[in-house]
C-alpha cells in the first residue's frame, strides 16, 4: 500500500474506499492516501559558510529570514555592509542555501607630513597606495646654526594605515669672518659660531719721528 512521494508531498495509507466485507459478486476496492506537505530544509549562511540558521519550510512556501544582520570583518583595504542574499527568496521546492553577499567600502587612511610642528601636507589614501611626497621643507637658520632637510623620520612605504611623517633637519654651525686691522692693513680669519678669535699676525707698529707705539689692544 506504499506510495511514492513526490517533491510536494509525502502519502500514507488512510484505508480503502469501502469496507471490506463478505465477497458476493466482483468488487475493486481502491486505496486511499492521506498526503502531507513535505519539508524542506532552507539554510542560510554567511560568505565564509557559517550558518548562521537553519529552518524547515513546507514546499511552496517563501522563506524568511529572522535571523540577526550578517556581518563581515573589515581587513586592511575594505570595510563591508550586508548586501543581501546571493538569490532570491522563493518558495521552497526542495533543500536550498542562501548566502550572504556584501557591499565593500575603501578603508580612507591619512598621511601627514609635518616639519617643525606644522602640518606641509595632509591627504586621505587607501590601503596599498603609494605615498605623494610633498617638496623638501626648509628651516629658517639662526645666528648659530643653518639648517638643511636630512629627510623624514621614517621611510615612507606605500600605505598601511593612518602616519604621520616628520622632517628632520642636519644643522651646521655657522661661520663668521673676523676681520683684524693693524695699522691700517686688515686680515681675515674665519670662526665657528661660538668660538674665541686669536690674532696670530703681528701687532707691531713703527715708530715715526713724533711717537713709538705699544699695542694696548683692540678697539672691541
């Protein structure tokens, strides 16, 4: 009395039409079924085949989904936003699998370039993309020291994630020239900043018919 089920439904025997009773003449007694929807099972699953529920729906009928917003990690480059299912929901005619699919959204990283405190240049980036340098800064010198740009404190690689570049800078000591008169003929010498200047020349000065001279130093 078994009959095979079909994709909608599944049959179990209910009895014959008639009662069964005493044979008095020829008699066909037909079997009856009682049928029940059958049930399938609707998965849905997140991209990296987690499932995230698992139901059972009767044929015909559209699933829902109940279950709480899929999500995906940000990794370096993207941040992502639940798309929505990799097809439509429609009714159910046997197993099937739904899968989450997802929208992607550039990570925007900045990129500073600072010298002596103040920003030279600032800009948004993605994950991966290679670095604008901007023009060598300067620093004003001193009566001490004359600066000149040595470079940024760090090498500057395509982009990873929000830096901040800063200029460094080589100082040198400045030098001065010293210039020495004696009796009215001069001579130059040159001096680091900070530095004490020594006469190595000669501070003699002839005599003439009125007077003889002494050095008694000089005017500063």
């Amino acid at each position: 009395t078994d009959k095979s089920k079909d994709a909608q439904y599944t049959y179990t025997f209910a009895g014959w039409d008639k009662l069964i009773g005493t044979v008095t003449k020829d008699i066909t007694y037909t079997a009856t079924y009682k049928n029940t929807l059958n049930k399938y099972t609707v998965t849905f699953e997140n991209e990296d085949g987690t499932v995230l529920t698992e139901k059972e729906v009767e044929y015909g009928k559209v699933p829902t989904y109940d279950g709480v917003k899929p999500t995906k990690a940000a990794d370096k480059k993207y941040t992502y936003e639940f798309a929505d299912w990799d097809k439509e929901l429609v009714a159910v005619t046997g197993n099937v699998t739904y899968t989450a699919t997802y929208t992607s959204k550039y990570i925007d990283y900045t990129v500073k370039f600072v010298a002596e405190g103040a920003t030279i240049s600032e800009k948004t980036y993605h994950y991966g993309d290679t670095v604008e340098k901007p023009a060598a800064p300067t620093k004003e010198g001193d009566a001490q020291y004359s600066y000149e740009f040595a470079g940024w404190d760090k090498e500057v690689t395509t982009v990873t994630g929000n830096v901040t570049y800063t200029a460094k800078f080589k100082e040198t000591l400045n030098k001065y020239a010293v210039t020495w008169v004696v009796d009215g003929k001069e001579s130059k010498e040159t001096y680091e900043y900070g530095t004490t200047p020594s006469f190595k020349g000669s501070t003699d000065k002839s005599k003439d018919a009125q007077y003889t001279y002494t050095f008694a130093g000089w005017d500063k």
